[in-house]
C-alpha cells in the first residue's frame, strides 16, 4: 500500500515543497512587484511575463507566487487554531461529563451550518481580511476535531495506565495533556493535514466572494475572481491559481492518507 | 429503536436552539448600523436615526431583542428585509423554487455520474476505469467549485458556444432553456458529492462482491448483469444513501458560490446580497432556515441509516 502510493506522494511532496518555497521566499522569488501596476494590461504568456499580465497590468506569476504565502499562511493557522479549539473543548467534554452536552451541543450547531455561510457571515460580521478569515475558518473547523479527540478521549479514559494515572492521584489537567493528548497526536495530525486543503479552498471561495482576503492583496481566490471578469479575454489570469489550489488541495489530501498509514497501521487493516 | 429516535430528536431540539443563538449573535456583530442602512448613512437626523431603531427593535437589551425574534419566527414572522422593505418571507419564497431545481438537478448529475462509475470501478479495480474514475473522484472533492464552474463556462459557453454562459430562465417562460441554462451550474454543484458518491460506492460494492450471497446467485446461474444491479448494488447503495444525506449541507453550502458565479437568481445570491448589503433579517433568517434544514436532513439520514443498518441503533 506504501509502495503503491509513492509516485502521487512523490508528486505531492514536490508540488508542496516548491510551493512551500514560493509561500517563504515569496520576495526572492518573484520576478516583479505583485503590486506594482508596469505592463500593458491583459498581455498574454510571454518571454517577459512567463504567465501573462492581468487586467491592471500586473505580473500573473508575481502574484501567483505571494498568493501561495498567503494560503499557506491562511491554510496553516486557521487548521492550528481549528485543532487548538477542538482538542481543548473535547478534552474538556470527554472528562468533565457535566460540560459534556452543552460543549458537543455547540460543536453540533457549528457543524449544522454549511461550512461556506457561516464562515460568509462571520467574515461579515468582522472587519474583512487575512485575520478575519484565519479566525472564520478555525471556528468553522474546530467541530471536526472536538468530535475526533472527544470519541478518541472517551475510549482513552476507559483504559488501564488513565485509571493508573488517576489511582496515583494525577490531576485533570495533567491527565489529560501528558497521558491523554500525546495520544491522540496521530490521528489529530492527519485530520489536520486533511483539513488544511479544504481550509484552503475556504479561503479562496470566501475572497472569491468578495467577503475573505481583500484586493490588491494577490490571494489565489482574489486573483480568480478578477480573472472570472476578464475570462473570454484574458483566462490565464485565473487559469493559474486555479490549478495552484488545485494541486495543493490534491498534495495534502495524498499527503494526509499517507501519514494515516503512516501513523496508523491499525486504522489500515481495520480499513480494508 | 423508539428509544434511539427519541433521544436524537432530543439532541436535535437542543442543536436547534444553539442554532437560533449563533444565528441571532452573528448578525447582532455585523458592522455598522441596521438603522444607517434603512434611512441612508448621509443627511439623517438623530430623530430619524433613533425612529427607525425603533421600529427594528434596536432600542431594546440584546436578550429581549432575542426573544422577540425567537417568539416572532415561531408566529412565521421573520420580519422586514431592511435594503428592499419587503417581507423576508416573500423573497425566500420566490426564490425558493430556483434553487430546489438547482439542487435537485445537481444531486441528479451527481447520482448519475457517479453510480455507473462506482460499479464499473469496483468491477475492474486497478485498471484504466479504475484509474479514471480515482482521478476524477480526486480532482472532484480538490477543484473549487468556483473554479471548475470557470472552466465550464469558459469552455462550453466561451470557446463550444454549446451553453449559456450564465443568466436564468424561468420553466414556465421555456422548459428547454431552463434545463440548458441550470447544466453547467448543476454541474459544478454536483461535482463534490459525485466524486464522494463514486469513492463510497466503489469501495462498498468491491465488499459486496465478496460476500457468499453473491457468490451463491452466480452459483445459482443467475446473470452476472442481475447479480450486479439486483443483488450487489441494491446493498451497495445503503451507505450511498446516508452518504448523501450527509452531503446534503455541503451541496447547500456550495449553492451560494454556483449562483454567484452563474448568476442564478437563487436563495444564495440572496444570501450573498445580504452579507454585502448589511441586510440582517434576510441574512439572520437565511443562516438560520438553512442550518434547519441540514439539521433535519441529517436526523433523517440518521434513522434512515439506522432502519438499513440495525448495528447503529445500540452506539
């Protein structure tokens, strides 16, 4: 099964470094300002701009390259934050059973709405930008990972070394953050590594929207959605970071089935 | 089993009334001021500023304000759209219609690729089919709905000419351009759920395949077209159902994007509309009206499963 799934992994892994590259040598890399308006505008692929000019005569590959910083960035936080949120308030629901139903009651709330509206009106709600969408797209998340570490935690707190921990008279918060959280580590990591593609795609839709990251920051969803208003004239405006989200989705989606196997040889036989 | 429903309707109550409290919070932070947004930000009075307040209810402690809104929607009064002064009521349900049939035909694309797919998948695993249905199912659940709408429009609307490229036409005004029209939005919507539907049907149809019962209607001399749609998939297709009763929220969700990019004058663009428009009723009822409905939905795919499945019921 590892064997089998080495060149998508092998590709995955290189997209995700180059574009890992891009997001933190972003300045480097660029060839010009991504702000900077110093082209005839809608100038298609050429020697000079590899990925062709937008509409305001700014570089496609310049900003394609600080977009991917701010997805990652984007992609990163939100999933850390997302997890952050849901372990404590699992943790908290799984040992402390009197918090339990209004915790998991929330979290449920949370996930009854489409992911998109909520985050779309939370996004509203505050002042528009990177932060605002970071914080919209953790608390859209952290349900996932409350009912992951709660299931986990509650079938952890019935085993043996938990009830040896607390005979010995361990205190909640030790318990659960040195005996409990290490592990849950594995399956918390995949589920974030998973997570972050999707975050991804969150955050392009909501600036796509309008309501998520604003222009001239060169987002991939900004960048699409200008494209979408020049698309018969000028599709390589958004051809690009179409297909950038695209293949980051697709690499952390491989490279998060991967770690599962990784990291869980039980899961694998269980699976099949 | 009585039991099992019981207690979810009972967990399905008390998510509803989280529900109504996150809706009612989120639009009680939305920036700038309800009242500016009715009598216009420039040349109002104090007196008509505080009028108007008066008259949202704006006036009141944030509580009272929430129970007036809770006892208001239990009387079907969802009150007044603050950009268009018209009942919140009436522009759901004129749009209502337009983006059931998206739905409808967006699970319908979705059933339809993905059902023959899935079989044929699971019948020749790791071949070519195989690999072109994982390469699609992929490419489904990672293309952003928004974007692979774009390349629709782009290439059967632009560059084919086949398609409209966006725009709504009513059913009544003409049925066959209605249906050209909702193609390419349908397909956009259903391209998540169809790569989900094709991953799940795939995998629970190789492990029906396996099992003795099939086995035994091949033994029997049973056509090996029948063993496949009679005997395998009608099995096969239990988790599909919960599948998509689950994934009903997430087509909901996406539904906001598909009208914006396709201009399809549906419950998101009305949505989307009141998020750039500060229009909080329509907003606070939307958010709200939809995560009840997902809420529902997922009851019923719940004790759908559980009437397929009897191994839930006692978890």
């Amino acid at each position: 099964m590892i064997f089998k799934l080495r060149p998508s992994l092998c590709f995955s892994a290189l997209a995700l470094a180059v574009l890992g590259v891009f997001a933190l040598f972003e300045t480097w890399i660029t060839p010009y300002d991504p702000l900077a308006v110093e082209f005839l505008p809608l100038d298609p692929p050429g020697w000079k701009n590899p990925f062709g000019t937008d509409n305001l005569g700014r570089d496609v590959f310049s900003r394609f390259v600080a977009g991917a910083r701010i997805s990652f960035v984007v992609g990163l936080t939100s999933v850390f934050f997302a997890a952050l949120l849901g372990i404590l308030a699992g943790l908290t629901a799984a040992y402390f059973k009197k918090v339990q139903a209004v915790f998991m009651r929330v979290m449920d709330a949370i996930w009854a709405f489409p992911m998109l509206l909520l985050a779309m009106a939370l996004a509203a709600s505050l002042q528009p930008g990177i932060v605002t969408v970071i914080i919209a797209i953790a608390l859209v998340y952290s349900p996932l990972f409350a009912r992951l570490v709660y299931a986990q935690a509650l079938s952890l707190l019935e085993r043996e070394f938990i009830l040896a921990a607390q005979a010995f008279g361990c205190k909640p918060a030790r318990l659960l953050f040195t005996h409990v959280l290490p592990n849950l580590a594995a399956p918390v990591i995949v589920q974030a590594t998973l997570t972050v593609g999707t975050a991804i795609v969150l955050e392009s839709s909501l600036s796509f929207l309008g309501v998520g990251i604003q222009p001239p920051t060169p987002s991939w969803g900004v960048m699409i959605q200008t494209g979408y208003k020049w698309l018969e004239q000028a599709a390589w405006m958004s051809i690009l970071p179409g297909m950038g989200i695209y293949v980051t989705v697709v690499s952390f989606s491989v490279l998060g089935d991967w770690l599962r196997i990784i990291l869980d040889p039980k899961q694998l036989t269980r699976k099949v | 089993m009585r039991a099992f429903i019981i207690r979810r309707l009972f967990q399905t109550l008390i998510t509803l009334f989280v529900v109504t409290l996150i809706s009612f919070t989120l639009c009680m932070v939305l920036p700038g001021d309800p009242s500016l947004a009715v009598v216009g930000a420039e040349g109002a009075s104090e007196e008509m500023i505080k009028a108007v307040r008066q008259e949202l209810g704006l006036d009141q402690p944030i509580v009272i304000q929430y129970f007036k809104w809770l006892s208001a929607l239990f009387s079907g009064d969802f009150g007044i759209s603050i950009r268009t002064r018209v009942h919140v009521m009436t522009l759901f349900a004129q749009r209502l219609p337009v983006t059931l049939e998206l739905l409808a035909l967006g699970i319908l694309f979705s059933l339809l690729v993905a059902i023959p797919m899935g079989i044929l998948s699971a019948l020749r695993p790791n071949t070519w089919v195989d690999t072109t249905g994982t390469v699609l199912a992929v490419s489904g659940v990672a293309m952003p709905q928004f974007f692979l709408g774009m390349l629709l429009i782009l290439v059967f609307a632009l560059w084919l000419g086949w398609l409209p490229s966006s725009g709504y036409v009513s059913p009544s005004e003409s049925l066959v351009r209605n249906l050209l029209a909702m193609i390419l939005p349908a397909i956009s919507l259903g391209s998540v759920v169809a790569a989900e539907i094709m991953r799940q049907l795939r995998s629970s149809m190789l492990e029906v395949l396996n099992e003795e019962y099939v086995q035994t209607a091949r033994a029997k001399g049973v056509a090996e077209f029948t063993v496949i749609i009679k005997h395998a998939l009608r099995n096969a297709l239990i988790p599909v159902v919960t599948l998509l009763g689950m994934r009903i929220g997430r087509l909901i969700g996406g539904i906001v994007i598909i009208e914006v990019v396709f201009s399809v004058p549906g419950i998101g663009r009305l949505l989307m509309n009141a998020v750039l428009f500060n229009d909080f009723p329509v907003l606070q009822t939307g958010v709200l009206l939809v995560a009840f409905a997902v809420t529902f939905i997922n009851l019923l795919a719940d004790i759908s499963y559980s009437f397929l499945d009897p191994r839930i019921r006692h978890t």
